[in-house]
C-alpha cells in the first residue's frame, strides 16, 4: 500500500505530498563526503578554528598593538613604527637584546654537549638504566616556576645553600655574588635553563641514537675506528637531522624565555638579565603600554624567523645529500 | 493594561531614566583584590570582616590575597579584559595610570576626608588628580629603618645616626663585625623605590621641575647622592641586596644577618608574634632588641618615601554601586578601626585623624615613631604633581635601577645621565 504522505512517484498528482525520503538524505550526506575538497575543508576546520582563535588572532592582534598607541584602558590611535622606533633607541631594550642573544646561544650550546653526551650514555647498557632514564625525565616535568623558585633559594645572595656549602668546604672566603651580580645572574639563568632542557635533548637524541643501526658501529670497530672516530664518523652524520630539529625548537623555546627569568631574577639587578620577553611584560602588562610592549615583543620575530629558517634549509640540504 | 504589563513597563521606563541596571540586577557577590599583607592578622581580620559586610550590604563579599608585585600585570588585565574583581587595592600613585579604567569615587573620597579629618599629602596625591577621586584612600604603610639597638651600641651608636654619613660610619663598623645593613635595589615594588626616592630627594635632587614636564635630574646633587650610595653599599651593605626582594630583608634580619634594614613595621611584629622562636645572639627574643629610626637626613633634609594605598572601583564593574557602598562600610572608622589595631602601627590612616586613635597610647615604645611618619612624605614623580608618568618611571624602575648600576661599577655622572635619558624618553 502507497503512503499517501510521503509519496512517491507514482502518486496521483495533486493529492500526494512530496516529503523528503529519510534514505534520501543519506545518499545526499553520502554523495557530500564523498567529495574529496569538502571532506577536506570539514576535517581541517576544527584545526583552522583553533589556529585562527589561538594563534592567528592574537598575532595579528599583536601587530595592531605595535603598530598603535595603545595604552592600558585607553584604545589608542595607529602611531606606524613609531613604537620600534622608540624601542630601538631603548637602551634597556638593546641590553635585554644582547642579553636574550647570549642566554640563548650559551643554553644550547649547553644543553646540546650535554644532552648529546647524556643520550650516548644511556644509550649504553648498564643496570638501572631505566631508573636514571626516568629520573632525567625529572627537571622536565617539574613546571618552570616552582623548580626555578628552588633555584633561586639555592643562589639566594644571603641564604645560599651553595655559598654556604663552599665557605663550609674551604673553597671560598666571601659570598659567590650569584643573583646579585648582572653576569653572574645571567650565567646562574643558563645554568637553570640548561639543567631544565637538558632532558629534551637526551631524549630526542637518544630516540635519534636507537634508529641507528648497531652493525655500523660493529663495521668500523673491525676497521679499527675508536669510540671517538666511532661517533664523529658514524653517529654524528646520522643524527645531524634531528640535532637540527631539536637545536630548532631549543632556540624558539630559550629565545622567548619567559618564566624563568621572571622568577629567578626579575631582570634585575639593573636590568642586567633582562631577556626581550622580560622586558616586553614589564613594558606591556605591568607599565601598561601595550603598543611598547607589543613592539618588543615582535622584535623576537625576525630573529626567530631568520633562525629557523636557515637552520630548516640546512636540513633540507641534509636529506636532499 | 494589565497588572504584570504595567510594572514591566514601569521598569523599563525607571531603568531606562536612571541609565544603568537597578541595584536588584547588579550581581550578588562582590569580588575584592588586595595584596598579601605582611602583617597576615590584617588579612584575617578582613576575611572575618567579609561576612559582616555581606549581612550588611545584602551581597556576598570576596577578598582575593595576591602578592603586591604581581598587582600591576593583575590590573591591566583585567581593565583590558574588562572583567575581574570589582575593587582593586591601588599601590603608590598606580590610580594615574589606570584613571581610565577607575570609577569615579568622588563622592567617596569627599566623604571620608569630612568624616576622618585632613588627608595626609601623599595620599591625596596618590589618589586624586587635581579634580577628581580616582580612588579612595586606605592606609599608609610607614617605613623606617629597623635596626638591632644592641648592636649599635656595640659600634658606639648609642643613638639613632642623624645623617646618612653618620649611618655610613656606624654600618662600616657593623659590616667589618660581620653584621651589615641590609638593602634591596632589586626590582621591587616597595622597599627599593622607598629607599631610592628619599635618597634623591635628601640630597636635593628631584625627577623633574614643578610643572612636572621638565626634566630635573642630571644635577650634581644626583651626582653626590650616588656617590654617597656607592660608598655606602660597599662600607656598609650586604652586597646581596641588588637581588632581593621586599621579603629578603624580613628573613635577613629576623634570621639575625643583618644589623639594620628600610622596612615597614613588619620584621618588629613578627618578632614580637614569635618571641618563643624569633631570638637574639643572648637567646633572647629578639623583639627586646629592635628599635626604629627615620631614613637619616642628607645636605637638602630628611624625607621619606611611605606607601600610600587606596581601593579603587573598577570600570568594568557590574557593582559599581555595591562596591562603593562596600567601600564606605569597610572605610568607616568602626571597620578600618578595628582593622587598624590588628595592623598594629604597620598600616596607619590615610588621615590625621588616626594620630590620635588610643592605639598610640599602648603601643610599644619602638612602634610610636610610625604615628606621624607619614606625615614626613613626598609623592614618587617630584617635585612635579602626581602623574602617569611618574608611576611609568617607578613601574620601569628608574630611579631604583640608577642606583643599582652606580653600586655595580658605573660612575656617578654615568648613572644619572642614564636615568635622565630614560626620564626624558617618559616626560617628553
């Protein structure tokens, strides 16, 4: 029997009501999906959406602030380049410059040598291996701010745990100066970022190690390569890639340093240890001048950019090799 | 027109009259940010306060403890947001600089300067901008110089130094015993600047001229106030000092490193609330020992920089009302009273009037000094009236950081042009 209703092609015209078929819409649902360009564009908006929330808005949000008058409560008026101008010819700006320029080549450095030397090292057997894997996961894990308040009661200019172990232990006569001495502050914040990235590298390095092939190890030992030859020779040009990728997000992450040196020093003692983003937030958020602020911080972007760049065409050449 | 009709109507029509959402709409609870004080008996006695206040206003009222250097980033987010607490606590003169963001209390800043008598300079000044209440003056934390008597006695100083020279001379016979001044110049929100300003201003130096727009600095008074530091940190100082904070020399001193120190009255109280545990070199309580004096004078007097502290009423607010009528509960002289004898001498009145409360009468001997203290104040941006620019120069940490580097190396002449330079940039 014919449902009156929902029709049908061989309805009588004029009395039947031609509703959509629910196995209709199904089809048209299917038939929708099966198009390659709008399932894409249905997958990859969620994506979208939160990279344009997150990171697309205030970027470009941050541009406009640069580029504007803007100060806290008061909406301001686009001013150009009159900001990095202004910032250009901060000397305060040019010292937490030079100052970001220098934590950051150091820390790497650092943390490359000793991440490198730490993977190698556990890449060897040895019993309680897992444990000490685990354990160098530790500063990792730990967030910034509570390990680098440990750090700063440790190099606490009166109460320093340090300073009391080594007057205790005959090596010094009068207090170490490490917080309250610019360049001692600025080698005590390496020395925490290192200790803090180090596990990144040993990881990333040892993930790196264990994709190499033991047999040519084995082959340049028969051919009388030492354990130094070993590594140059063999280990060195196999992890070259991902040391680049890891060397890469080490400079973004220690360049745009933020919490550590916030807690640990303030950018104090006379701006000595200011890092750029220090100076943006002290600038933007706690002055209140947040086109200054803005401009700042988007001074970090040019370097980064060069930075990366380079550093990604080099590895380009590498696997092109 | 039926009954419900009209008073929908009638409402609309009484809203739409006054301009803003009737009291009944306004939110229930009242949200309240101030630092975390360094006498914890005022926070307490506020939290037992809120209740009161929430009886009597008919809305919940919350305080939120924050820690003072992290007020300002606190501030301008939530006026950028706009959305946060209904009341923020104000630090120094930080109202110019978030005017724009600030209800206007002058009704509340009237009121309680006819119900409480004069305000102290520095308050007004904090608060007001010539026109208008930007806030509503709270209290003044007076700061003074702690100092251990015995030890002072020691070196010969059987009174409290006159000058600064005198202080130099004692504290270089205090640091050679191994017992030395303890000063911040860290990037600190009080004791740093409440040492740095007077210091300029005592030896006749000043940020800009009274108009406020021209740049006074580079002088030779500058010069000789410098000077004067770099000898007296090297003679005198725990060198350490370039990296506290306003907590740093609490634990100093109460842990017994250090002989004398700029601080509110807060090392005295809790060395007078831990007598059992806090003690001196002799077992002790160390409380027996500690006096206070006045940041000694220099060539051009002797001026102190005392913390003046208000609570303004935020723009975004959904309770202006309700926060103004928090804030003339929580100011009158019943609640601030009672807030002021738990604060014990540390916090004073924002007027003249609390001089005279019965407080003074029973306080220890070593607390009578901050009865009047305040009244021995200038306002940071001197001699020039208050302004954004001057808190732009203390938020920066101008005037702290020119000393800093005269301590670190850089000459004199160096460090003043350094800061007149950065202050230039700020006045225009």
């Amino acid at each position: 029997m014919k449902n009156p209703i929902a029709g049908g092609a061989g309805g009588a015209a004029g009395v039947e009501v031609a509703l959509p078929h629910p196995r209709t819409s199904k089809v048209q649902a299917r038939t929708l999906l099966e198009n390659e360009r709008l399932l894409a564009a249905l997958l990859l908006a969620p994506a979208v959406l939160l990279l344009g929330t997150f990171i697309a808005y205030p970027f470009v949000m941050g541009v406009w602030l640069s580029l504007s008058s803007t100060t806290v409560g008061t909406a301001g008026t686009f001013v150009g380049l009159k900001n990095f101008g202004k910032v250009w010819n901060d000397s305060i700006f040019r010292e937490a410059f030079w100052n970001t320029g220098f934590y950051t080549f150091w820390a790497t450095v650092f943390k490359l040598t000793l991440g490198m030397w730490l993977a190698v090292l556990l890449n060897r057997h040895f019993r309680g291996k897992r444990l000490v894997r685990a354990s160098m996961l530790l500063p990792f894990i730990v967030p910034t701010v509570l390990s680098t308040f440990a750090w700063r009661w440790m190099f606490d200019p009166t109460f320093s745990v340090l300073n009391w172990s080594l007057y205790k232990l005959g090596f010094i006569t009068t207090k170490l100066p490490f917080l309250s001495d610019g360049a001692w502050g600025l080698w005590c914040a390496i020395v925490v970022n290192t200790w803090r990235g180090m596990p990144f590298f040993a990881i990333t390095l040892l993930a790196g190690l264990q994709t190499i092939n033991p047999d040519l190890h084995e082959a340049a030992s028969l051919d009388g390569a030492n354990g130094w030859k070993r590594f140059w020779h063999v280990t060195w040009p196999l992890l070259k890639p991902v040391t680049l990728v890891v060397v890469v997000f080490s400079v973004i992450q220690t360049f745009s340093d933020f919490q550590l040196i916030y807690v640990l020093t303030g950018g104090g003692p006379a701006n000595s240890t200011h890092l750029i983003a220090t100076y943006a937030y002290q600038i933007g958020v706690a002055t209140g001048l947040l086109g200054e602020g803005a401009a700042i911080s988007l001074t970090m972007l040019p370097v980064l950019f060069i930075v990366v760049w380079l550093q990604l065409r080099y590895l380009r050449r590498l696997e092109n090799a | 027109m039926e009954r419900r009709d009209f008073l929908k109507s009638a409402g609309i029509a009484g809203i739409l009259a006054a301009g803003r959402a009737p009291a009944f709409a306004q939110g229930s609870r009242l949200h309240v940010l101030r630092w975390v004080d360094f006498i914890p008996a005022c926070d307490v006695e506020l939290k037992r306060q809120a209740p009161e206040a929430s009886k009597a206003l008919g809305a919940e009222v919350q305080f939120e403890f924050i820690n003072a250097n992290d007020l300002q980033p606190r501030i301008t987010a939530a006026i950028q947001s706009r959305s946060g607490p209904d009341i923020i606590m104000m630090l120094h003169n930080w109202p110019h600089l978030y005017q724009s963001g600030l209800v206007d209390v002058t009704d509340l800043g009237e009121w309680q300067g006819k119900d409480q008598g004069a305000y102290y300079a520095q308050s007004e000044a904090a608060a007001r901008d010539g026109k208008r209440w930007l806030a509503l003056p709270h209290g003044i934390v007076g700061l003074q110089m702690a100092y251990r008597k015995s030890w002072f006695d020691e070196v010969g100083a059987t009174s409290w130094p006159k000058t600064l020279e005198e202080l130099r001379q004692v504290g270089m016979k205090l640091k050679k015993k191994g017992k030395p001044v303890g000063q911040t110049l860290g990037h600190t929100f009080g004791d740093a600047p409440a040492w740095s300003y007077p210091l300029m201003w005592n030896y006749g130096a000043a940020e800009v001229d009274k108009s406020g727009k021209k740049v006074v600095l580079d002088t030779k008074e500058a010069v000789e106030s410098l000077k004067f530091m770099q000898a007296f940190w090297k003679d005198a100082c725990d060198e350490g000092g370039l990296a506290w904070d306003d907590t740093n020399n609490n634990r100093a001193f109460l842990a017994g490193d250090i002989s004398c120190t700029l601080n509110g009255a807060s090392i005295y109280i809790a060395a007078k609330r831990g007598q059992d545990k806090i003690k001196d070199d002799r077992g002790e309580p160390m409380v027996r020992d500690i006096q206070h004096g006045p940041i000694p004078a220099g060539p051009a007097g002797s001026w102190g920089y005392h913390v003046a502290f208000s609570h303004a009423v935020m723009k975004y607010s959904k309770n202006e009302k309700l926060a103004k009528d928090f804030l003339k509960w929580l100011h009158g002289k019943e609640q601030f009273g009672k807030w002021f004898e738990v604060a014990e001498g540390f916090s004073v009145g924002s007027t003249k009037h609390w001089e005279k409360h019965p407080l003074w009468d029973r306080i220890d001997p070593p607390m009578k000094g901050y009865r009047t203290a305040a009244g021995a104040s200038r306002m940071i941006g001197y001699a020039g009236p208050p302004s954004a620019r001057a808190t732009e120069v203390y938020s920066k940490y101008i005037i702290v950081d020119m000393y800093a580097k005269a301590v670190q190396g850089m000459k004199a002449e160096d460090a003043v042009k350094w800061a007149a330079d950065q202050l230039k940039k700020i006045y225009g």
